[in-house]
C-alpha cells in the first residue's frame, strides 16, 4: 500500500473520531475542544505533506491520531465521563495531564497505547534516555489524585492498556494502588522469559517511536491548569437534554449516566443548604405541577417536575447548620403556603441541626456570588465532610475562582408556590 493510500486513511480514521466524540460534545465534557484540536491539527499536517508531495512513511508512522483513537475510543465506553485531557496539580505546584476523568470525577484513566514489551524493559532498567518507567508516573499521578479529592477521596487511577501490559508491570502497579485494565501478557507471549537488566541489550526499546501525545509519563508544560472541583448531579435528579441528544440513545447513555450512592462511602451525610430545603418542601415538586403560573421561571420548573421529581431520597444523615435552619424557616413564614409549611417542619425534625463552622472565614473573600450565610453553609459543610446540597451554582463557581475546592451535589432549582397556585390557571398533565 503506498504512503499516500496509508495518509489517506489515517485522515478519513481522524475525521471518524470527531463524529464519535459528538455525544460527548453534546454533553458538554471538559477538554472535548482541545482533544478535537489535536485531532484537527493532524489531520492539517498529513493534508499539508500530500499536497506538498513531502509525504514520507515515518510522518505515517509518527501520526499522533494511534494514540488519540485510543483516548476517544475510552472516553466514549466508560461511564461518567467528565472530561478528557484534564490538567490537574500535585502537592508540590507541578501540573500533569489526565486522559480521561470518567466515574463522574471519581476515577482518573492513563491511556497507554506502547508496545507492552518495551514497556516491561523501560520498568526493568528504572527509565531510559529521559523516558520515567510507569511505576514512577503512577506515583506522581497517585499523589495528584490524593491533592484533588472528589468527596474528601482521592480518585482512583486506572491505566488503561490498549495493546496489553507484562504480569511484571501490571503487579507493580497494583502494589501501587493503581487499577490495571487490558490484556495482562506472561512474559513468554512477550518473548521475555529470563529476562532481566543483565542480559538484554534493551534494543526493542530504542526502536520504540515515542509519540509526543503518549501521556505515559507526560507532565503539563503549560502554567495554567484547570481546578477540580468535586461537582455530581444528585442520583434522583432529572438530567435535562436537547432534542438533539433525544434522538441518540448513547448520547442520552452518556449524559444520563448516575453513579450509585455506594459509590461513595467516604460520607455518611449530607449538608441540605437552603435552596435545597426549599426544592424539598415545595408544592411543585410535591405534586403540584399542574398549574400554569404568571411567571415563566415557576412554569419551566413545573414542567421540569412533571416529568421526574426533582429530589429523591438522599440516603444519608441530613444535617443543616443553624443560620440555614433559621433562614429557610423565615422564608417558610413569610412566603410559604400551609402545606410547604407543614412539611419545612417536618424536614426541620428529620434533619440534626449543627453549630456552624466558619473554616472558610479570611479564605473566601465576601462579595458579590460570596454572601456571608452561604459561606457558612458550605464552610459547615466541608468541615464536616459532608457534601452541600445545593443550586446555588453561583457561589460554587465564585469560589473555584478564589482557588477553593468544594464538595457539591447539585439540584434543580424551586420556588415556594403553593400562594400563587390561587391565581394560577390548573391544567391536566399529559
């Protein structure tokens, strides 16, 4: 097959990857721009060497697009996925790049797609000719995981072998604590029996091509990377797509995607803010959806309830510190019908009323998105390694801003509206 026919394919496999990273565009993945550019810019160079008749097998044969078929081809089969090319920072300030966040931000993937056998030497000799072997790359990417936990827990990093990995190399990894996934090799089918530092020249090794967007050990250059901030949709809440994404069942697969509670033991609580107090004793999500109100904001959130509620059960401990509590019960009184009353009591009883713990105070500075009563129901929260419950997206972002991390689990946003259903027009659901 000539070189032009083997360009020409690597093109038409590109231009493949973007069409199957559109359900993750259409949800909205982190990094699914700059894993298209990547792609994109190949797809320009191999363009450019055909016209210019300056094509040469080794341009085949150092294309990139082998390493980024097996990131498109993880990203879109696991579930949960967050974002792709991810950058994150160890303790020490240093950045590196994570393929593939899936697992809803609770697992980290390394996708490897070298020769297991030239993988298994470069573990041997401890790295060659700059290169660090996997062992060492685990341990700076174990460390980065344990700096950005996802509900006061580190993630769980899996390495992700396309073409498979040596028993030797897989045990090493495990002793690490790092999830080994792909075909695990003896060192017969690798053609390594006996092998050790003393008797192989390491030949296969420096014929190995190294492609400069293997993340096998590849740490960010760039000084700015993006903050994790430890946000899930709640297991009960209702995932809004586009009729776009209605028509594609593995887009809808991927958007809808809800990580079970089990999957996170590390809390045994939650933190209810006051927007979530509300969404919990509101008419609308208690029924009373039927209604078409004056306002459009209370009409989009009826429809949204009509479909699925909003919360469910939480399956945790409810804790709500005391200017929370205070709060909510003042708006319960001043704008709350009889029955959203009734129930703002009854949640009240249900959920352990605690002191607030201001951890936040000198660290967040109070200003526009910052009010000081939310930055005690987050500060109260996180002190207590309970995740805050909450819409309140606005206070979450400002805080990313100021460098903090939260632990979050969002709702949708509702109204108190058992008032205004006197001078609402009832209709019957479909």
């Amino acid at each position: 097959m000539s070189v032009k026919v083997l360009a020409k394919d690597k093109i038409v496999q590109a231009y493949n990857l973007i069409n199957h990273l559109e359900p993750l565009s259409v949800c909205n993945v982190f990094g699914v721009p700059k894993l298209k550019r990547k792609i994109e810019a190949e797809i320009k160079f191999l363009n450019k060497s055909l016209r210019s008749n300056d094509l040469k097998e080794e341009h085949i044969h150092c294309s990139n697009i082998g390493q980024l078929a097996s990131l498109v081809e993880v990203a879109t089969t696991i579930p949960g996925v967050t974002a792709v090319l991810k950058t994150f920072e160890l303790s020490s300030g240093e950045k590196l790049i994570i393929d593939v966040v899936g697992d809803n931000n609770c697992k980290w993937y390394k996708v490897i797609l070298r020769n297991p056998k030239a993988l298994h030497q470069l573990h041997i000799f401890g790295g060659r000719n700059g290169v660090r072997p996997l062992d060492k790359v685990a341990e700076d990417i174990l460390q980065a995981a344990k700096a950005n936990p996802v509900f006061f827990v580190p993630p769980k990093v899996c390495f992700y072998f396309v073409n498979g990995v040596s028993e030797k190399l897989a045990k090493s990894l495990r002793l690490l604590g790092v999830e080994v996934c792909g075909q695990i090799k003896t060192a017969e089918e690798l053609g390594i029996a006996g092998y050790d530092t003393n008797n192989s020249s390491g030949d296969e090794e420096s014929s190995e091509t190294e492609s400069p967007s293997n993340l096998v050990n590849e740490r960010a250059s760039t000084n700015s990377g993006a903050k994790s901030i430890c946000n899930k949709k709640l297991n009960t809440s209702n995932i809004k797509t586009s009729s776009k994404v209605s028509k594609t069942n593995s887009t809808q697969n991927l958007c809808n995607y809800k990580s079970p509670a089990s999957n996170y033991p590390a809390f045994r609580m939650v933190n209810l803010d006051v927007t979530c107090l509300i969404a919990f004793v509101s008419s609308t999500s208690n029924g009373g959806y039927n209604y078409i109100f004056d306002d459009q904001f209370l009409n989009e959130q009826a429809q949204s309830e009509e479909g699925e509620t909003n919360i469910g059960s939480l399956d945790r401990e409810l804790i709500v510190c005391e200017e929370a509590a205070r709060h909510f019960q003042s708006i319960l009184e001043a704008i709350g019908g009889e029955s959203e009353r009734k129930r703002g009591h009854a949640l009240l009883r249900e959920c352990r009323v605690v002191a607030s713990k201001d951890i936040f105070k000198g660290v967040l500075k109070t200003g526009g998105r910052i009010k000081e009563l939310s930055r005690l129901i987050f500060s109260t929260g996180q002190a207590l390694k309970a995740p805050t419950i909450t819409s309140n997206r606005g206070f979450v972002r400002a805080a990313e801003n100021q460098g903090l991390k939260l632990a979050v689990l969002y709702h949708e946003p509702r109204a108190l509206t058992e008032l205004k259903e006197t001078t609402a027009q009832i209709y019957e659901p479909k």
